[in-house]
C-alpha cells in the first residue's frame, strides 16, 4: 500500500488548516474573461476579476488550470507518492479537467495519476476532496478512495437562482431573446448543479419566491447531513437576502447551523457575480 | 322531412305545399341539412342580440359570435354533402361542430349536436321518437363535457328542451309538432335562466348560451313551419368558397380523413399503420368506429388500409395547398423553435396580441395561438398547434376563462398527453409558464404550474360595452372599468386613473413587481406615465412596463 497525495484546484474552496493537514495540492486557476486574464489561487485572490465584473455585463469566459502549474505539481509528488488522485470540477464547466488529464500522459509508467470528475464545482467539489483525504489518511487505498467518491456524487446537490441573466446568454443557456425580455419581466431562473452541467429548472420573477423555491428544495430531503449557503461576491452586501434565507431554511430544517461562502470564479463565469443558492450532502 | 318539398332541389326555397298544415313524419339526411342551414341563419341574424348579452360590460369572446363560428364550421362539413342518411349527416355535423367549437358556448354546442349525432346513428331517418331520444342525448352529452355544469346556462336550456320533447313525441307523430313544443320549452327556460343564476339577474340578462341554442332551434322551427329566413349574402359566399377546391399543386400532400367501422377494430395498431403511412396522423375511437386524420402525399395508401378494415365514411380528401394557404392568411398559430430542448413536455399558450406572443415566446412556449378577449380560438386551431409541436406530451395555457373549455376539447382529440392547465389571465399563463420545471414529468408541471398561476393578481383594463350594474359597481357605456381577478371592482375617467384605482383593491403593497402589459392603442409614453404613477402610489413595488399590443385592454397588470 503506497502513499496517496490529493490535487485539487482553488474552486473547492477548501479551509487552508484542512490542506494543511492533508496536505492537499490545491492548484491555482487561470480565468480568461473577455479579453483579460486573472490568476487566482493560493493566496491571490479574485478581487480584480469581481470588480470588472461589478463594472459591466457578463463577457465570455473560461477557466483552466495553467499547465505549468500541473505539470509542477505532478513532478513534485511523484517524488513523495505513489498514487496521486486529482478530482477537479465538471468538465462541461472548466478546462482544468482536460488539462490535467493531458498533463497526466507525460507522467505515464513513473506515477500512477489518476484524474477524477467531480462533476459537480465549489463546495460540491470540496465535500469530495475532503472525503478523499481523509480516506487517504485512513490508509485506505486508491480503489477504495474512488469508490468512496463515486459513491458520493449522486448524493450532493446545488440549487441557485441568479437575477441577472447576461451570465446565462454568455454560457448558451438563455437566448437573447430571453434575456432580453427575462431582464425587463425581472426573471430569476433557478439552476440546478447536475451531472456536471448547470441546468436551468422552473424560473420565478420575485425574490421571496426565489427564496422559498430554495428552501422547499432543501425541505425535500429525506436526510441531510449538510447543508451551505453559496452567495456570489456582489450579492447583497448588506446581508438581507441571506437572512432571509437562512430564515426559510430554520424553518424546514429547525436547529440546524448553515455556513454561508462566497462562491468561487468559477461559479461567478457561470452564474454571474450575484447568484444566491444552496448546496445540500445527503450523506451516505 | 320527408313531405313534399324537402324533395324540391333547392332547400331554401319554399315551395307552396297542396297541404301545408301535413304532418312531417320523417326526418333525413337532407332534411337535417336544411334544419342546420336554416338554424344557422337565423342565429347569424340573431348574433348580435345574442352579444350583447354578456353579463360582463366587457369586450369579450361574444357569445353569438362564438356559436355562429361553431354552426358554421358544422354546416361546412354538409353542405355538399349528398349524403341521406340521417345518422351520418348528423356526424359530420358533430364533427364540424367539434373542430370548429369557439369559446364555451362552442363547445358546450358541439357536445350537444356529438350526443345527437351518437344517439342517431346508423338511423336512416328520424321519427318524432328518435328526435326527442336524440335531444336528450345531446343534452346528457352536454353535461358531461362540462367538469362543473352550471344551471341557469345552455346546459338548462338543452336538458328541459329535450324534456318536453319526449312528452311531445309521446303524444305526436308530427316532427314540426314536436319542434313547435320544443321551442315553446326552450324559451320558457331561456326566460328562466336569471332566476337559477343570480348573477345574470344582476346583469339584468339571460343566458346568452341558452338564447343562442333557442335562436337555432327557433330557425328550424321556420323551416319546418315554411316559414323564409334571409341567408346572408356574404355567408352564402363564404360557404361556397370553401365548396371550390383549387387545382392542386404538389408538393404539399394531402389532408385525408375518414372513420372505419367494423367489429373489433384494434386502435393501437391502427395509430401505428397510419403514422407510418404519413404525417400529422391522428387516429382515436374504439372497437366499433375509428376516425383516421393523416397527411400523406398519397392519399390512396392509408385509404385501401382504412378498406381493409372495415366500411368507411366520411371520407375526406383535401389538397393541403388550399388549406396552407389559409394557415397563412389566418396566422392563426406560430409554431416556434422550443427554446429549450432539454425538456420533452411542450407548451400551448393562447396570447391575444403580437407583445404578449414575444413574452410567450421568450419564456419558451413551444406555439403560441393569437386569440383572447372576443376572439377565442377553436378547438381546432388549438389541436392544430398541439400536434405541430415536437413533444408527445404537451401543456395548454388557454389563459382566457372562455378558451378553457375549447382547450380541454383539444385535449381530448389529440392522441398526444396534453394537460390543460386553467389560467384565466395573461398574468396567470405568464407565471405558469415561468414554473415549468423541465426536469419534472408532466403531471407534475400541471399541478406545480396550476399553483404558480395563483399566486399573481391581475389588473384589466377596459371599456364598458354597455351599462350595467353587477358586482356593485354600477357603470356606464363607454366609461373606463378596471377588473382585479375577473371580477368588476373600479370604473374611472382614464385608463390611467382607473389602472390606480383597480391596483388599490389588490393587495400590490404586500408584493414584490407590478408589471404592466401596455395595449395596441397605448402608446409607448402613456404607459410609462402610467408607470411613475404606480410608482408614487407604489414607492416599495419594482414597476415594470411591457408593450402586449393587446386589443381592446388598454392595460392588463400583475402583481406578484
């Protein structure tokens, strides 16, 4: 049985004394929007890339993990492991799990890496990581490990509404048309994190709404061991919303703690700077 | 009838009779068409006595409008029709009626000429017996098509119309004797009607259904009496335009119809066969009649089919240029590309007006058919926009409470699983169709989507056709009325003030958005001088304005 090291990126938003512990590899990513590109990671923040998104409407975006920074990372563990497990957001939603898959090859025969999907990003993301590596720790091994994380996907879920919807036409999940008219009728659709993909499930036109379609989403489940409260970087800054949410969710799920993040870049791409939503872990 | 002169070639021509006063024995085939011909007239005289007998001062689907629309599409499928079997006759009148039914007289017509048509059928012609058997079977018909019968409306009228009927042909082989009793009924429960429904006594009115069935019946009593109707000139004209069938062209196929009877007749496999013979088909009955609708560039193929399985009728052979010719004219229905193909459940909503349709459409709807307040879609026009859409299971938005019924008829003929979720506003269907969730299965969508649509008031607009005094509030011809929910609540001098007044009585202040949908004779500017007043009365509601380009509404409003 060898010694398995975690990379991940900066999306799964991971507390630092959890990588510390672990001694996680947390990847910084590059964000491509418009014209511009930000590198954030460990220790550089988003902050330039909030405040171009705060001045102005959505631009086509991307996100990677830069190659050097890979390439850097598998070279250094090779040495210290024999496994390396990388579990990286959806696919369908960034390139990072295209380019650590390529980077992978050059490694093959030296290292055994395996690069997993998570299909799911940010917090969804990081419930994964964490599950790994405490596993790792365990000593459980890589086979293990895998299937412990399979296992776990279909058990996590994220929900969100966004009010603004030129983040959406960006993505190619709203026409223009849409948007157009969506903007002035003031539609807020609600997203479903699934399968990878971000999919758009009824829409509503009022912020209470909004709010109750979330928590009667969360009050749905059976069991619950997790549950968070993602909000983008330019929502409300005076807190009211999430109050109010965190209200509702009192109300379907009483004596319950809801820790409140910020959402990653790369959810900010996607859904705009200024969603608001949930994610919820069953359990296994 | 088979006295003399229903054998004269030209129905409408009453010839003097050796002896008028001649008991009328029978009815066939031919003669029912003359009865329906003359019904027809005389209600075409009627209509607009029948109008104005909305309750509502409101411009609405008109009543006599709708019916004469729906006897018209009924005539049409006879008038060439040498056919003198009465039951058949019958039929097709049914079946025009059906596809032809506008707003919820229409179709509450066509249920009663269906239940007339079944219980004549295979009858060659009719005595005074089988007449009153057959009207009570239409009035039964009638009252199973509705989900909630009312009485005080045409269902009344129908069911004791058809009561006295069988006293009378218990006592009377004389089939004008019998019309004679029948129409004597039919007024005495039109007349009766307010006192069984409180809120056409408000109105001060009758039922507008039930006078419009005793004006049908009143103008087959006059055949039958020999008594002359005038046939509008220009209807006689329409109807013979529809009789001429341009040359074909190819390249459209054809439009076939017909109904197989037989014994033990297997409807699935049936449905497979003819789908694989073109498009568009449409195949539903039972075991003893099966009605086939298919487009096929070769009409021949699914007729020998139809042969193979029994005798047919009612054959229809229709050159589809003709018929796409008035797809365009009429524009009645504008499939769209679904602008969201993740789901399988398509959507029908009936939008009056061009703004309103962009709305529609920018929230996905898969067709939207033009049609609302006074210009009530058919069923027709409904089933046509179901069946052009991709999806096997499809929602309809009637968003009108006189389309509901028509939409649920609709939905009975399409073979597709069609849900009719009944939203009586604008502001409802709009809701409704922001819930759609398209991960959900269609059941779902329907009661998640019914519930959306009760949580939005709606604010109308309009002018008062007439003077009336109903739901306390007493107007004038012309003056401005404002409806919150259906119901009358505010008139004023203004669109504008009276736009004020009608959000007063909603409870806008404990919502979040006020969304106004600007009519066609509203100009861009009045709605947002509209808009900075709601905002001064309304400083914590977000205003929003959105051109509907609706008729006759100056103003229709959501608050949410």
């Amino acid at each position: 049985m060898g010694r398995i090291r975690i990379i991940t990126d900066i999306t799964a938003q991971l507390p630092p004394e959890l990588v510390a512990q672990h001694h996680i590899t947390v990847l910084p990513i590059e964000v491509r929007f418009g014209d511009e590109v930000f590198l954030v990671g460990p220790g550089r923040g988003p902050e330039l890339l909030y405040e171009r998104m705060a001045d102005g409407l959505a631009k086509p975006a991307q996100i990677n993990v830069p190659v050097s920074a890979v390439q850097e990372a598998y070279s250094k563990l090779n040495r210290e492991a024999d496994d390396i497990l990388v579990i990286l957001s959806s696919g369908h939603l960034s390139k990072s799990l295209a380019t650590a898959r390529s980077a992978a090859q050059a490694f093959l025969g030296r290292c055994r890496i395996t690069v997993m999907d998570s299909m799911s990003a940010s917090k969804g993301l990081g419930l994964l990581v964490e599950a790994a590596a405490r596993a790792a720790q365990e000593g459980q091994p890589l086979d293990e490990i895998v299937r412990l994380i399979r296992g776990m996907l279909p058990h996590i879920y994220m929900l969100f509404f966004v009010d603004r919807l030129d983040y959406l036409e960006q993505g190619g999940r709203l026409g223009s048309a849409q948007t157009l008219l969506g903007t002035m009728l003031r539609i807020k659709p609600l997203l479903l994190v699934e399968d990878g993909e971000i999919i758009p499930l009824e829409k509503v036109r009022t912020q209470l709404m909004a709010l109750e379609k979330l928590a009667d989403f969360v009050g749905e489940f059976a069991s619950i061991q997790d549950v968070y409260i993602l909000h983008g970087p330019l929502l409300d800054h005076d807190g009211e919303l999430i109050g109010e949410l965190e209200d509702l969710l009192n109300v379907v799920l009483p004596n319950r703690q809801f820790p409140v993040i910020e959402y990653d870049p790369l959810l900010a791409c996607h859904l705009g700077p200024a969603g608001l939503g949930v994610a919820v872990y069953e359990g296994i | 009838m088979t006295d003399e002169r229903t054998r004269s070639k030209e129905a409408l021509d009453i010839s003097p009779r050796e002896n008028p006063d001649a008991p009328i024995l029978l009815c066939d085939g031919r003669g029912l068409k003359r009865l329906i011909r003359f019904g027809l007239a005389w209600l075409e005289r009627h209509q607009e006595a029948i109008n104005a007998l909305n309750v509502y001062p409101v411009p609405d689907g008109d009543t006599g409008t709708n019916m004469l629309l729906t006897m018209q599409s009924a005539y049409q499928e006879i008038h060439d029709s040498p056919e003198e079997e009465v039951g058949v006759i019958a039929q097709k009148v049914a079946h025009g009626a059906l596809m032809g039914a506008r707003g919820n007289s229409g179709v509450i017509l066509s249920q009663i000429f269906r239940g007339f048509a079944r219980s004549l059928e295979k009858v060659q012609a009719f005595d005074t017996v089988q007449f009153a058997a057959a009207l009570r079977e239409a009035a039964t018909t009638a009252y199973k098509g509705v989900i909630k019968p009312v009485e005080g409306t045409i269902l009344t009228v129908a069911r004791e119309l058809a009561e006295a009927s069988v006293t009378a042909a218990a006592s009377s082989q004389d089939l004008r004797y019998v019309l004679e009793h029948v129409v004597h009924a039919a007024q005495e429960s039109v007349a009766r009607t307010p006192t069984l429904l409180p809120v056409l006594a408000e109105a001060g009115v009758v039922d507008a259904g039930g006078q419009g069935l005793l004006v049908i019946l009143e103008g087959m009593l006059r055949y039958a009496k020999g008594e002359p109707v005038s046939i509008d000139s220009e209807l006689a004209a329409a109807v013979d335009l529809h009789a001429l069938h341009p040359e074909g062209e190819e390249g459209y196929g054809y439009d076939i119809q017909f109904i197989v009877h037989g014994e033990g007749l297997q409807v699935e496999e049936i449905r497979e066969t003819i789908a694989s013979m073109g498009d568009c088909a449409l195949v539903v009955g039972d075991s003893r009649a099966v009605k086939v609708h298919v487009h096929s560039p070769e009409p021949g193929t699914p007729i020998n089919y139809g042969t193979s399985l029994g005798s047919l009728s009612r054959v229809i052979v229709e050159n589809m240029q003709e018929q796409y010719q008035d797809f365009i004219l009429s524009k009645a229905q504008r499939p769209t590309v679904p602008a969201e193909p993740l789901s399988g459940i398509g959507t029908v909503v009936v939008a009056p007006g061009p703004g309103l349709t962009k709305v529609f459409e920018s929230l996905g709807a898969s067709a939207v058919v033009s049609g609302g307040q006074t210009m009530n879609p058919s069923t027709e026009s409904i089933l046509n926009a179901i069946e052009s859409i991709a999806s096997d299971e499809v929602i309809v938005l009637p968003n009108n409470k006189n389309i509901v019924l028509a939409a649920q008829q609709a939905q009975t003929l399409s073979a597709k699983r069609v849900e009719v979720v009944r939203t009586v506003t604008v502001p409802q269907g709009i809701s409704a169709l922001l819930s759609l969730n398209y991960q959900a299965d269609l059941a779902t969508n329907a009661r998640v989507m019914t519930e959306a649509a009760k949580v939005v008031e709606t604010v109308e607009i309009t002018q008062a056709i007439r003077s009336v005094q109903i739901d306390g509030v007493s107007v004038e011809e012309g003056e401005f009325i404002g409806l919150v929910n259906g119901k009358l609540r505010v008139r004023g001098d203004s669109p504008n003030q009276t736009t004020i007044s009608a959000l007063r009585e909603t409870d806008a202040k404990a919502y979040e958005i006020i969304t106004v949908y600007y009519g066609e004779s509203i100009s861009p500017e009045e709605a947002e001088q509209l808009a900075d007043q709601i905002e001064k009365q309304f400083p914590e509601q977000e205003v929003e304005v959105v051109d509907g380009g609706q008729p006759h509404y100056y103003y229709i409003l959501s608050v949410e």
